[in-house]
C-alpha cells in the first residue's frame, strides 16, 4: 500500500545540483515535526531500489538515468538539466579532489562505478584509482575521459518524454541566483501545502551557494558556461563523435539556456 496515491520523485545528473536538493528536501520531509508528511530518500542511481521504494516514500529522487515511465504509476516528477560540457567540466576537477568512495578505487570496473552509473574510461592502469588516472593525464584527456565516464548519463538524455504534463523540467543555468523563485514553482508543482512551501524555501536559501563564500567540499565553482575555458577543438569534437547531436537536442547549440 503507497503512503500517497502520487508518487513526487526527482531526477538530475550527477554534478547538477543533487546534493543540494537532497539537503533540502531530507530537511523539509525528514525532520520529525515534518515527518507527518511522508518521507524522502534519494536512491543515487540505483534504479532497483528506486522502483521497490515507491510505496514507502513520499518523495524520492534517482540520478544519472531515466526512468521507465510505465513503472512510476501515478506521478509527479521533476528533474533538472545542465549543459553536457558543464557537467563534463565539473565532472574532472571535481572527481580530482572529492571523497566518494568509488572514486578510489584501484584497477576499477565498471561494476565499481554503478553508484553513480558511470562508465570506466580507456587507459586506466591496472592499479591506479579514477582520481589518480585523471589526475596523471593531461587536462584535454582528462575531459575526454570524462566523456566517457559519462556515456551511460548522456545516453538516458535522448529518452526522456518530449511533453509529459507529469514532468517539469528546470535547467540549472535559470536555477542558480533564482533558487527561491525556481524551488516555489517546483513545490508547486508538487502541489505542496503553502505552509510546508514556505519551510521548503527556508531550507532553499539556507543551504544556497552564496557568492564570494567558500564553497563546501561537494560544491565546486558552480559559474555555468565554464566549458569555454577548457573545451578545446579536440574535446569538442569528440563529444560530438561520441554523442552527435546531444548538444543541440537539448537546446544548448548557442551556448544559453533554452529555458526561461
């Protein structure tokens, strides 16, 4: 039996702001005062688990994939996008300097990388982790590299509904500077009680990002179009090789947000 007739779920991809809207929603669903209104758990990208939880949870989110639509039953669903090259960006300097485990783990397979659905690259050596192969190879490698880590997330990007009145998208270049206004319609939708909106938005602009402060060991520079500063020639052809068309499908050929 469901806790709610409608399941709420969340989808992104990694490096496009899923800690942070896990802090807020554990915040919102999983505090004891709250608790009254069902609770949340994010499932990273393990889709099995996902399916199974769907009738313990009010609210639950799933990255890196997309999920089968015929067995969500009766949903809301929200999920944020961001610019491929941003992620890959992010993805290799973050992937340097971070805490997952799986990241340090020698002469990785991709069973390793199932955590976040991720795919080993070409030429790791037998006994070196992701952090060290990235950190061993040059910078246009690396984001190569990270092309290829990625493979499994830009695929799942093609299959998503093109017009599904159940999903709302949000892309995460319209999202920063506008968390409050952004999360507002995301509760919204989620057609949440206007008091339990309001603690939502408290827990928005608690956990935000705010500029000029450090950022924490999750977070790195969050600016979007960083892709200019690193994409050469090389690394752009071949994402365009290895996923053609990925870029423009998703409205990112002129380099902007195709959002608001």
């Amino acid at each position: 039996m469901t806790v709610h007739s409608t399941h709420l779920i969340h989808c992104a991809y990694h490096k496009c702001l899923t800690v942070y809207t896990a802090r807020i929603f554990k915040s919102l669903f999983n505090r004891t005062l709250l608790s009254c209104f069902g609770r949340y758990r994010h499932f990273r990208s393990n889709v099995d688990a996902f399916y199974a939880g769907l009738e313990h949870y009010r609210l639950l989110s799933v990255n890196n994939c997309c999920p089968e639509i015929t067995k969500l039953g009766d949903f809301r669903m929200t999920r944020f996008i961001r610019d491929p090259r941003d992620l890959v960006v992010s993805g290799y300097f973050y992937h340097q300097n971070c805490n997952e485990k799986w990241t340090y783990v020698p002469g990785a397979q991709n069973m390793d990388f199932r955590v976040v659905n991720g795919c080993v690259p070409e030429g790791m050596k037998p006994d070196e982790s992701y952090r060290e192969f990235l950190a061993r190879i040059p910078l246009e490698e690396g984001l190569m590299a990270e092309i290829q880590f990625r493979k499994h997330h830009f695929d799942s990007m093609w299959k998503w509904p093109a017009h599904d009145p159940r999903i709302r998208l949000f892309y995460y270049e319209d999202i920063m500077g506008n968390e409050k206004e952004v999360f507002r319609e995301l509760f919204e939708f989620y057609e949440l009680p206007e008091a339990l909106i309001q603690i939502g938005l408290f827990f928005v602009g608690r956990y935000a990002v705010k500029p000029g402060r450090d950022f924490p060991r999750h977070v790195r520079d969050p600016r979007k179009g960083q892709w200019r500063e690193y994409f050469t020639d090389t690394v752009s052809a071949y994402l365009e090789e290895r996923h053609p068309g990925l870029i423009s499908f998703l409205g990112y050929e002129q380099g902007i947000s195709p959002g608001r």
